[in-house]
C-alpha cells in the first residue's frame, strides 16, 4: 500500500505540472481542460493520502518497533512534545495522570466510602488508578493492564493464582488464536486476492453485483475470523478501487471530450461536462454504499459464530453457560439471523443507493490493474510463501 501511495503522488505532481505549463503557454483548448486535470491530480493525492493513512503500524516498512509503538500510542511516543517532567521523561498531562491515578487510590483505600463490602473500596481504587494512566498513557496501555495483577493481591482483593487465572483463561486463548488467524490474513492478503480474483472472473462489474461480491466475502471471512479485522483489512482496498473507477470516468469523459471537442460547440461541450460530474458524484455515491455493505457484511457475518465477534468470547465464558454453549450450537442458532440481517442489508443498500445509478460499473482494465498491483507488492499466492512467514518469498525464489 505504500508503494501504490508513493507512486500515486509523482503523478498527481506531473498532472499539476503539466496544467501550469498548458495554461503559461495560452494554449487554445478550453479552460476546462485544465480544470479536469486538475481534478484528475487532486483525486490522486487524495487517494495516496487514504492509503497512507489508513495503513496499520504492523505494516509498516521497518523493523524498529518503536516506529509502531509511536503509531498507536502518538501521545507517549511524540518526540517533539515538551516534557518537563521526570528529567524530561513525562509531559505534563502526564504527570498529572499518574498524580490523578494515585491520590485516587489513597484516598479511597484510606476514607473507604463502602463500609458494607470492604474490598470493594480497594478494587474501586485499582479500577480509579487504572483509569487514569490509560487515559493520561502514563505509561504503555500494555503495562498498565497489568497493574491489577500486582495491585490486587497486594491490598488482599484476592490471590495472585485467581489473578492470573483470570489474565490466561480459555477465553483469553481464544482471542489469541482468532488474532493470530487475522494477521495471517493481513500476511497473504488473502481477502484482496480473493475479490480481485472472484472480480476478474465476471469481467464488467456491475454496481449490484460489486456490491454483493464485497459484502459477500466480508460475511464470510468474518465467522472466522474478527469481523472488526475483516473490515478493517478490505476498507483499504475498497477505496482503492473506488478511487481507480473515479480515475477512469474521468478519463473516459476527457478522452470523448477531445475527440469531438473540433466538431461540437460550447452547449455540447458544457453538457458533457455536466454528465462527466454527475458521473463522478455516482462513483463517490456508491463508494459510500460500498463502504456501509463492508461494514454491515462484517457485522452481520460476526452474528453467526462465537468466533466472529469479540463480545461473544466473553459470554461463551461465562460459568453460566460455558457447559450448554458450543460452537455448532451456537452456530445453528446464529446462522439464520445472520442470514437473514445481511440480505436485509445489501437489499436496503441497493434500494437507497444502487438503484438508478448511472454508474456502468468497473472495467476489466481496472481490475487487471489492480490485480498486477497487488502482484508487484506482495507477489503470487503460494504455499512457500506462507511457511517462510513473507509475501515476497516467490519472487525471491524465481529470481
């Protein structure tokens, strides 16, 4: 993804370039012209700038992990903020985090409001002091989370073997084993081959039946996986798409408004012109309704398994339960509402966005475009590449 963002942004450039230099000469096509390109070149800025951010700290290309620390925690990581703290440690607010967090602690642990429930003054002042270094990152969220482990046995809440018991539980393995089945995803780039490749077999894509392939695989990916991580690995890549459909209209429109731009007058011209932003308003109207089905698709695959959504972990853990729930109880339970909820969804979508769009839908160029994209960045699907753990492994091994 940063490589299509870092060649997205020499072109834009180029475009801009040679719109200055059109309009420094006087040349004689019409000021719309330049217009277009102009709009051509601030599409693509805009889409190398969506790629850049949207792409996750994992993925970035380096192998300081502090690069990533700073990506999902910018507050602690900042190297320009002042700190004037702890020899230049910690920054004010900060400071007054951790001075928060403690003095919350001691006075509900000294003053003890709850006389009826003991512990629940010292519990109280552990979730208080928690509180306030999570909001404030005094400290890595990560280290904070274990505060408790410490803190509770040290004010007899309870023992450091039910403590820990509750840190590495069946559930906590659980979410372990689906996080690990989302990087591997994220690894081979499984979800974007998989559209790409269903996309490439239909050819021209209709608006209906793109949105029903993307919905479709974020439904199923995400009974296996976290649907919160499905959405989050194929919105990218959607917008992608949807910038690369926008690019071509407005292409296609240039290149028919030169071919009969010495054969039409002015009133022909202005409404083409007119057709060519109603045709851009479509694709930006549908690229929403793409991004809603991802979203919905997601939601509504996570219903059917227990694996699908992060709150049906900790009900399957419940002692209450834990013995009656299975997987394929909860399976038969949950696939018929899932069902149901997505094509309710996607009909919903269609009806107030699809429905009477003038948008033809995404050539086979496009996708082949996109396609060999993708093959340049991460290579071919194959098995070497997922034993040695890196996408690039094939193309290593035929060089």
């Amino acid at each position: 993804m940063a490589n299509q963002s870092e060649a997205d942004a020499p072109a834009a450039m180029e475009a801009l370039a040679q719109a200055a230099a059109g309009a420094a000469a006087g040349d004689a096509a019409p000021l719309k012209r330049s217009a277009s390109t102009l709009e051509r070149a601030g599409t693509a800025l805009q889409r190398a700038g969506s790629n850049l951010q949207l792409q996750r700290a994992s993925t970035l290309p380096t192998d300081h992990k502090e690069l990533q620390h700073a990506a999902t925690m910018p507050m602690m990581f900042d190297q320009e903020a002042h700190r004037p703290c702890c020899g230049g440690l910690w920054k004010t607010q900060q400071l007054f985090g951790f001075a928060l967090g403690v003095l919350c602690l001691v006075i509900l642990t000294s003053v003890r409001p709850f006389q009826e429930y003991p512990q629940a003054n010292e519990m109280l002042g552990i979730t208080a002091i928690c509180a306030s270094f999570w909001v404030f990152e005094v400290i890595p969220v990560y280290m904070t989370a274990l505060l408790p482990l410490v803190l509770m046995p040290f004010f007899k809440v309870t023992s450091s073997e039910i403590a820990a018991q509750a840190y590495w539980s069946w559930v906590s393995l659980l979410v372990v084993g689906v996080f690990l089945v989302d990087i591997a995803l994220e690894q081979v780039h499984l979800p974007r081959r998989m559209a790409l490749g269903l996309l490439l077999r239909v050819g021209v894509v209709h608006p209906g039946a793109l949105l029903g392939c993307f919905m479709g695989l974020c439904w199923l990916l995400a009974m296996f996986a976290n649907s919160v991580a499905v959405a989050l690995l194929i919105t990218p890549f959607a917008i992608g798409l949807m910038n690369a459909a926008e690019e071509q209209v407005r292409n296609t429109a240039e290149a028919e408004e030169d071919d009969g731009e010495a054969l039409e007058g002015g009133a022909t011209q202005e409404a083409r012109s007119r057709a060519t932003e109603r045709a851009v308003r479509d694709v930006q109207k549908f690229a929403d309704c793409l991004l809603l089905g991802i979203a919905f698709a997601a939601t509504c695959g996570g219903i059917a398994t227990i694996t699908g959504t992060l709150n049906h972990y900790f009900l399957a853990g419940e002692p209450i339960v834990a013995a009656k729930l299975t997987w394929g109880r909860w399976f038969a339970f949950g696939i018929p509402i899932s069902i149901v909820t997505v094509l309710l969804a996607y009909a919903s979508l269609y009806a107030r966005y699809v429905r009477g769009l003038r948008f033809a839908g995404i050539d086979h160029e496009v996708l082949k475009a996109e396609h060999d994209e993708l093959l340049s960045e991460v290579g071919p699907f194959s098995l070497i590449a997922c034993s040695s753990g890196s996408p690039t492994a094939p193309r290593v091994a035929a060089s």
